[in-house]
C-alpha cells in the first residue's frame, strides 16, 4: 500500500518526469495485476489515515469503474474475480457507512451510484438498498432531537443521494415500497440536519422525475415542508437555498402537475423569492427559472390562479430595471471596436437579461389574450414614469415590446390599430434625450420590422423611413448604428416604389460617412455597408448610377480589413455580392471574376470554426452561382473537394468531437463525472447544434444551390455528390441535415433524368440509381415506423415524395408502385391507431377527461391535441406520395391500389361518422384523385361531390380550404357540367361571407380557383357568364394563397392574350381593371418569373397612349410601378 501511495504522491509533483513515470508504474500494475491492484486500494480506503490517500484511491476505483460502464469489453473490472469483485463492493459500502472526511464520502458515493447504475438492474448487487434504507433508518433514533451525530447522518445523506442518482432503475421498488418510502422523506424533512432535508428534497425531485403518477403523487402533501424548509434556509442565509430550487426546478421541467394541487402557495412563495432584492443574483434567477419552466408546459394551470400573469409580468419588468447605468456607455471600447456587441447590458451580475428572456418565454408560453393586455398595461405606466432614472423605466419598456412583439396576433381584429399605436409611441422616444432610449426605440423598430413584415413596411414606411434616416446622425454612434440596423430591417421588405424617394438622400449621407476622415467606429461601417447592400437588393437594377462608386470601396476596404475586422471582411464581400446579384451581369462579370479569386483564396488559407467569415464566405458562394451561372463551373473542380470534407464526417466521429468538446480535459472529468457523456450513443445528440453540424447543413445548403442554377452543367459531379451525401439519409444527429439531403438528392436526380432523355448510357445509370434508392427508402421508411420521431418521420416521407417526384414516370415498375402505396397505407393505419391511443386518453365515454389515465387538467389535453396535430401533418405528407404516384403511375396506381384509396375518401369525408381531422384527410386525398385518376375513377367519384360542395360553407377554416382544392381539381374535368349550376350556387354564397382570418382568407383564395377553371373550362355552360366573369375580375388578385394565386393570375393572363371578349369586356371596359392586376402583382410572391415576362410584354404591347388611358384611376403606387415596368 506504502508503494501505491508514493504512486499518489507522483501524481501531484511539480516535476513532469516524476508525474509521468508515476502515472506508467500506476497504469502497468493496473493493467498486469488488476486483482492486487484492487486489494491494494480497498486497503488504502480502509487503513490508510491520510485523507488524501483515501480521496486518491476512491478516484481511482471510480474510474475503474467508470471505464467498465463506457467499455465493458475491455476493462480491468472483468478481469477482477468474482471474489474480488464481492469483496469490493461489500467494503464500497463498509467505507461509505464509516468515512468521515467529506471528500472522501463524496466520492466514494459517486462511485457507489455510478456502479450500482450497471448492475442493480440485473440483479447483481442485492445487498445495496437494504444497506441503503438501513442507513437511513438510523435517523429515527434521533427524531425530535436538536441534532445527530455525523456518524448517523453523514452515512444518511449519502444514502438519499444514491437512492436519487439511480431512481432510473428503481421504478419497480418505488412502486412495492411506495408508502414506506413517503414516510421515510416525511421524516426526513422534520429532522434537524438540514442537509438531510436537502437530500431528502433531492430524492423527492428524483422520484417525480423519474417515475409516472402513481408513484410521486403520494409526495404532493410534502409541499409545504418542502417550502418551510425553503424558507428556513433562506432566513438562516444558507448556501443550499439555490441547490433546493434547483431540485424544484427539476421538477418544474419534468412535472409541474406535482405542484397543482398547492399552487396557490407555492407560488408566491417563489415568487416572493424572486423579487426579494435581499437575496443574491443567482437565487433570485433560479427562483424565477423554476416559475418559467413551470408555465411553459402547464400555462393553463398557472392562469387559474388569478394574480400569476400579473405579478410575473410585473416581477420580469422590475428585473429589466436592475442593471448599472454605466456611465462609459457612449463610449466604443478597443475591445468593442474589434469584437461585435452582443448586449447593450454588458453586466453578468444583473437580472435584465433574465427579465427580458423571461418575458419572452412568459410571452410564448401564454396565450395572446392573457398575455397581451396586461403586458400592455405596465409598459404603459413604465413609459410614464417620473420617479428616480424614469429613463430606465422607459429603456425596460420598450425593450420589452422588442422581445415580445412577435407575439401580438395578427389575426386579431384590433391588431392594426394597435401596431399603429405601439409603432407611434415608440417614434415618439426616438428623440429622447437619454441615449440608451433611442437605442431602445431603434432595437424595437427593427424588431418589429422583422416579426410583422410586410404589414408594417406597407403602413407605415413614409414614417418610419424619415425618422431613422434622421437618427443615423445621433452623436451617439451606438444609437446611429443601431438606427442603421433598424433600417435596414425595415427597409428589406420595402418595395421599391416606396424606397425609391429616400435612395438618393439616404446613398448620399451612408457615401458620406463611408469616407469620413478619421474613420467612423466599425459598427457604424458595418451597418452602413449592410445598409448599401439592402438599397441595391430592393431597387435592383436601379442601383446602377452608384456601382462605379461603392464596388471601388468595398474591394479596398474587403483587401485592407485587418485580422481584427473579419467581420467588416464579410459585410463587404457580401454587400459585393448582392449588388452582383441585383444588377446586370454584364456590369458586374469582370469584377465577378476578381471576387472569385478572393473568395478562393480565403477558402484556402483555411477558416476557424469561430471565424465570422465562414457564413458570409457561404452565403455569398450561393449568390456568386446564381449570377454567374454557367460563368460559375469551372470553379466547381477548386470548391468541392472541400465541401465533400466536411460532409464526409460521419456520426460516430462527430459523437465522438462532440464528447470532447465537452470534456476539457481527463482531470476535469475525474473532478466534475463529465465523462458520463460517454456513455451517450450518437442517437443522444440529435438536435445539438454546434458548428460541425451546422458547416455540415451550410455545405448540403451551398450543394443545393450549384445543383439547382447550373443543372446539367453539374453532370460530371453528380456520382461523387450521391456517393457523399448517401449515408447522410440516415444521419442521425440532425434532422435539418436528413432534410438538406433530401433536397440535395432530389435535384441531383432532376438533373440525372434530363440528361437521361438524351443519352441512353445516363438513362441505364439512372435507372441502376433508381432501383438501389426506392430500395434504401422502403429501408429506411420502415425504420422511422419503428423508432423515428413523428418530426423525423414527416422529414423523410417529404424527402422521398421529392425525389419521386424527381424520378417522373416510366421508372417505377408496377410492383415498385405497389409496395411503395401499400407501406403508405400501412403507416395511415398505424398513425390511426396512435391517433386512437391519444383519443383514449384524453376522452371518456362522455367526453370528460379522464383523470385516472393522467389526463387530468387542460394543459395534459393541450398537449395530447399537439401531439395529435403532429400525427395529421403526418398523414397528410404520407399521402403527397400517394399523390406522386398517381401523377406519374394513374394507370397503375387505379389497377393496385384505386379501390382502396376510393374507400379511404368516402369512408373519411361523411360528416357524421368523422373528426375534423379525417375529413380533411379524406378530402385532400380527393383532389388528388380528380386531377391524377380521373376521368377513369369519376363515376366514383360522384358521391363526393355533395360532401364537398357542403365542406365549402363550412364553419371550418380548413375543411372549407381542401373542399375548395378539391373542388377546383373537379372543375378542370369536363364531366363536372353536369354539377355545374350547384357548384356555382355554393361558390356564390361562400364568396359573399365577410368571415375572417387568415384562415379563412386561404379558404376563399381556393374558392376564386375554383371560380378560375369553371371560367377557363366551362364558361360555355354557365348561363349567367357576364355576372361570373365580372365578379372573378373583381375579387383578383388573390393575396394569400401563392400557388392558387399563381394559378388564377396565370389563367387570367391566358385568357387577356386569347383575347376572349368575355373577359376583356364590350369596348375593353374590364382590360384596366385587369392591368391593375398584373401590375399589383408584378415581382411578388403571386407570380412567377413567366407571368412576370408576360407581364411586361403585354404592358409593352398596349403602348403607351393606350396605358395612359386606361391608368385615369389608378393609384399613385400602381402608376408609379407601371412607369418603372415602361422603362
């Protein structure tokens, strides 16, 4: 033992030589004699009377330990005898009841839990929770006393902590032992030792946590003394005040429902914990965690109590309050100029940013009309007060509104009126004299720009514009750069005719400061290039005149941007790059070849992980392609090896990076147990964002766009990209990757099958391609049913409808066809069935909820129709494959699978017999039918046609919406005259209702659909066309609905180019109504860049005396945009 001890001593000499052969004779003789070696440090942990030896040899045995629960295969523990073995664990436990040094006891029940964690749940160490109880028991014979010896309750304590830490595996005990074990944690919160209440509080935490109902709900009635505890360590100062509410924030994010049934006291006690400005930063925060996490899975719960939205919103503004005011704050430090501001509160020991976060989750949490108008109420008194520092008040106001903006309903009837009034009041502070005010009002400017766009830049950009162009001259440059950023994020989802009149004034004054001697501070530089980058983006071509002077600039500021500015590197190159992209190429190609090499050579000189040009280098990769296009290929040979690279990391290595990212260092392991993170599999990671993953989405993101300008041009890379991004199909660690795959896959194969329709050797490869993908899908479709997440498995079922949708026809065989059908039915049913399980829970056989089965207030409800909205966003992507291969495979699909899917609709679309979910699903499988299988399967069809005319009236939003697709796929069918008049009757009826919401505003956009293929198809059966006609042109364009409205917009300008006198009118009468269609929708989102082109012709076509006639009526906006569309 002498000799292992010396060891011991090595380990901490100052001398590397001694350390590092101590280490070796250490791991020889675990290694070549794990037996003797085991002896050896029980003796120590026995007999040896130094504390440190002792500490040093528990260290040891838990990391033999440790290294047996990581590598079982391969650890010193299994080479041990089973004698052996026995013995230590009996003198594990010997040691643990007897040790009193505190360090020592810690970790010797560390390494009790980390082995009992292996080997209790096989049934391998019976002896330890009898010990364990016993250990606890001893405490009775001290009930009532003032104290107990160390001897009693150090050993005791341990015993509450292991019990806890291996809870997992002890479900089955807590179940047998239920009532016994409340009685021992009742106890255990009288007794004197306040570290055994503590421990006594963490096993309750882990029992809740770790085990259902059943078992913790006998603990609810310990709330009191768990909050008299509380109490009594906070008036006695104690250091365990914040351990305790860490545990009960355990139980807040595992089961808030434990507190229900003594809300009414725990809150405010809490609460009362959190606002008391006698306590320290960190207890104050930790208390205001647990309510947080409590509202955030059971706000109904906590709305019940009549005074909690108020007091937590009142409770988080005073936290925004309680920050220094710094006197130095206009002032740009050396270390800001090089590095970006990431809060204006630079202050780690303050509650603002935990008032401001808090209000966020608070926000998200609850719903908008809890929320809202009590939110509204205390920023209107903050913003009027005029006690001590009222600019405070006025800062934590509206700073407030900018992290809460985004929750302000649209839908909601007053909505405009009270985005008008927040957007006045907070122009109205923009000339407050305090500084860190006008940084308020230009963060919620921007912020609201961003989250309610493009309502806000529609109504208000001719106030908003004026007065931040005026605030980029603050003498504060915090305030002006701020006032840039505002802008900017204002100024993106401007049109250009509105932008147009402030381009010259604003392009003067950010010119002028761009060449400002001394230069300004680089934040303001930033912002102004940012600022210079969205002009060009919003009015495009009419960028032109300041090209000459502005490229000049960025190039040399890109060339001579020191190490330090990185960040100032990349807004110039990606300011280069949207100009690039927003003008005509032939100005831009010489300067695009000269940034190409730049961009090349800074890819090569190789970027850091943390390295801000990384993302603006990827980004601009994308823009580069997409303006050079072709010019673009022969850079492909220099870029991808890289790309590949990084997509080429595979998830055990990035487990494995990931683990060490987590793990500085073995002493640190040894010290903190970090290493349990080992004992993750690569499944444990997904979802964790760290710059690995992230490089690896930016990469597939860069691959998706080479892949989708250059098409054909891509050919000689296509089998290495499929052979790269294969694996990642079933990447694990990241959804958004499995995502990007698909998308990256599903273009490559859209690429493969037009080169294949003109080389017959391509098509044999494709074809190969084909068969071994539909196999790896129906692979991997059938892993997701059986352990993918319903997230996952909608990724998957989209991805493989796009790349069938890529295969288009003649490539499935019949057999193929039928399988891939079958397995969607087969995953309908299987959604159904969990469909059914959530049902079961939730409602009774009278429709109550059902408290026995855990359903037992609204929020369990919420959550089960969460989940159940989940399931329908599955089912409905299942069926956009059966969708896909009705397009390509009618013939087929009617012949394998017709009768079943005919069954499916009718069986789902009967009001009576079903939710609104199924009808849904069996009307959005209807439209599919019409325009794929018909007009083979319309006889079967005809049944529908009553249900749906019926859907369109609907009092729901989203039965009326697919009844209206459905109804507009049937109304492109010449068979559908003989529904004609009553479709019509309908149509007419839904198209007067003044309903509104977003919702419903998508239903009417499919109504006019409808109306657009009856005028396109049928417009010789409908007796009263004139009136049809008019009310169509009248209730154009549709707003909502994209695709519908592409659709419309498209047919309409089918029928004006057939010149139809219907649509014309008598005398053109209806032809300038219709122009001012074109022109509303010219460059938006409800066209396309076809309808774009033709619009253009058909302006150019009507000359301009004619236009000038037919513009008597329009807006200024429209004119305005005509004449741009004349130039």
């Amino acid at each position: 033992m002498d000799a292992l001890c010396k060891l011991y001593e090595g380990f901490s000499s100052p001398d590397g030589s001694i350390r590092q052969e101590s280490e070796t004779q250490f791991n020889n003789l675990k290694q070549s004699d794990p037996n003797t070696f085991l002896q050896l440090t029980l003796g120590i942990l026995q007999q040896q009377p130094n504390s440190q030896y002792r500490v040093q040899a528990a260290i040891s045995l838990r990391n033999v330990f440790r290294e047996f629960v990581l590598t079982p295969d391969n650890c010193i523990w299994n080479k041990v005898s089973a004698e052996n073995q026995a013995i230590c664990l009996a003198t594990l436990l010997k040691c643990l009841e007897t040790e009193q040094v505190n360090v020592v006891s810690l970790n010797l029940s560390d390494t009790v839990s980390l082995i009992a964690m292996e080997l209790f749940p096989c049934g391998k160490w019976p002896d330890l929770l009898p010990f364990l109880f016993r250990l606890i028991s001893n405490l009775q014979n001290y009930t009532g006393a003032t104290t107990a010896p160390e001897s009693v309750s150090i050993p005791a304590r341990h015993a509450f902590r292991i019990i806890g830490e291996i809870m997992p595996v002890l479900d089955d005990v807590v179940t047998s032992h239920r009532d016994n074990i409340v009685s021992t944690i009742n106890t255990a919160l009288q007794f004197p030792d306040v570290e055994i209440r503590f421990e006594a509080i963490g096993l309750i935490s882990s029992i809740v946590e770790s085990n259902d109902k059943k078992n913790w709900s006998p603990l609810v009635p310990l709330i009191p003394s768990i909050l008299e505890t509380l109490q009594n360590l906070i008036s006695a100062q104690h250091a365990l005040v914040i351990d305790v509410l860490y545990r009960l924030t355990t139980i807040s994010e595992s089961e808030p429902a434990f507190y229900r049934q003594h809300f009414s006291i725990f809150f405010p006690q809490i609460l009362n914990i959190a606002k008391n400005i006698q306590l320290s930063t960190d207890i104050r925060q930790a208390a205001m965690e647990c309510l947080l996490c409590i509202v955030e899975t059971r706000p109904m719960m906590c709305v019940k109590h009549p005074s909690f939205v108020n007091d937590m919103v009142s409770t988080l503004l005073s936290f925004m309050l309680e920050f220094d005011d710094d006197p130095n704050w206009s002032e740009i430090s050396p270390e800001q100029e090089e590095n970006d501001l990431e809060s204006d509160i630079d202050d780690d020991d303050c509650l603002y940013p935990i008032g401001e976060e808090g209000l966020d989750r608070l926000a998200r949490a609850l719903d908008a009309d809890s929320f809202i108008p009590i939110f509204y109420q205390f920023v209107t008194i903050y913003m009027q007060e005029t006690s001590a520092h009222p600019w405070k008040y006025r800062y934590a106001a509206i700073m407030a509104i900018a992290q809460t903006i985004e929750y302000l309903p649209e839908d909601d009837d007053n909505y405009q009126d009270r985005i008008g009034q927040i957007i006045s009041r907070v122009l109205g502070f923009l000339q407050d004299q305090f500084p860190r005010v006008r940084y308020a009002c230009c963060q919620t400017i921007g912020q609201i720009s961003l989250d309610h766009s493009p309502f806000i830049q529609e109504a208000f950009h001719s106030s908003v514009i004026p007065q931040l162009i005026q605030a980029i001259d603050d003498p504060i440059s915090k305030v002006s750069s701020h006032a840039l950023s505002a802008l900017i994020n204002f100024t993106e989802e401007v049109v250009a005719e509105d932008l147009q009149p402030y381009v010259r004034p604003l392009m003067e004054k950010l010119l002028g400061i761009l060449h400002k001697h001394p230069q300004p501070p680089r934040i303001v530089r930033e912002q102004c290039i940012t600022m210079v980058a969205v002009i060009a983006g919003v009015i495009e071509n009419d960028f032109t005149p300041y090209y000459s002077t502005v490229i000049p600039y960025l190039k040399k500021t890109m060339n001579e941007a020191s190490p330090q500015l990185r960040t100032l590197k990349g807004k110039c190159i990606e300011c280069i790059t949207i100009i690039g992209f927003s003008i005509d190429y032939s100005i831009f190609k010489n300067d695009a070849q000269e940034i190409m090499l730049v961009f090349l050579q800074l890819l090569g000189s190789g970027l850091k992980g943390d390295d801000p040009l990384k993302e603006y280098l990827q980004e601009a990769l994308q823009r580069m392609c997409r303006i050079m296009k072709q010019d673009f290929v022969p850079y492909l040979p220099h870029l991808l090896p890289g790309i590949f690279n990084i997509l080429e990391t595979r998830e055990d290595s990035l487990a494995t990076k990931l683990l060490n990212s987590n793990d500085s260092s073995s002493d640190e392991v040894d010290k903190s147990d970090g290493g349990s993170l080992g004992m993750l599999s690569a499944h444990d990671f997904i979802g964790m964002r760290t710059s690995l993953v992230l490089d690896m989405e930016s990469s597939l993101d860069i691959l998706n766009t080479f892949i989708e300008v250059l098409g054909p041009s891509y050919h000689e890379y296509i089998a290495g990209t499929i052979k790269v991004i294969h694996p990642l199909i079933r990447f694990s660690l990241s959804d958004e990757i499995k995502e990007k795959t698909y998308e990256v896959l599903s273009g490559l194969l859209k690429i493969m099958r037009e080169l294949a329709e003109r080389d017959s050797n391509i098509r044999t490869q494709f074809s190969q391609i084909m068969n071994e993908l539909i196999t790896l899908f129906l692979s991997v479709m059938d892993e997701e049913c059986r352990t993918g997440t319903i997230d996952s498995q909608v990724i998957v079922i989209n991805g493989v409808q796009e790349c069938l949708d890529s295969f288009g026809n003649n490539i499935l065989n019949n057999e193929q066809v039928a399988i891939i059908a079958s397995r969607c039915f087969d995953m309908l049913q299987q959604s159904f069935v969990r469909r059914r399980k959530l049902d079961e829970r939730s409602v009774g056989e009278n429709g109550e909820i059902q408290a026995k089965l855990d359903v037992d207030d609204d929020d369990d409800k919420r959550c089960i129709e969460e989940e159940k909205e989940q399931e329908q966003e599955l089912r409905l992507n299942i069926l956009g494959i059966l969708g896909v291969l009705m397009k390509y495979y009618p013939n087929v699909y009617w012949e394998r699978v017709g009768n079943i899917t005919i069954q499916l609709v009718s069986q789902h679309i009967v009001k009576v017999h079903n939710n609104v979910e199924d009808r849904v699903l069996g009307f959005h499988l209807s439209a599919d039918v019409f325009q794929y299988l018909c007009p083979t399967a319309y006889q079967h069809c005809l049944p529908w046609i009553q249900h749906i005319l019926e859907g369109i009236n609907d009092p729901i939003a989203s039965i009326q919406q697919n009844c209206a697709y459905s109804l507009a796929q049937a109304a492109k069918l010449e068979q559908f005259s003989g529904v004609l008049n009553d479709a019509l009757q309908v149509l007419l009826l839904r198209l007067q209702s003044k309903t509104k919401g977003k919702s419903f505003n998508l239903a009417k956009d499919n109504c006019i659909s409808v109306l657009s293929n009856i005028i396109v198809h049928h417009q010789g059966s409908i007796n009263n066309i004139n009136e049809i006609v008019n009310l169509w042109i009248s209730l154009l364009p549709i707003k909502y609905d994209t695709d519908e409205a592409q659709n419309s917009h498209t047919a309409l300008m089918n029928l004006v180019d057939s010149k139809n006198p219907l649509i014309l009118g008598q005398n053109l009468e209806n032809f300038p109504r219709i122009l001012a269609i074109f022109i509303d929708i010219y460059g938006t989102s409800m066209s396309n860049d076809s309808l774009n082109s033709r619009i253009k012709l058909l302006i150019a076509q009507t000359g301009p005396n004619n236009l000038q006639s037919f513009a008597a009526n329009f807006s200024k906006k429209q004119i305005d945009k005509l004449q741009k569309l004349c130039q």
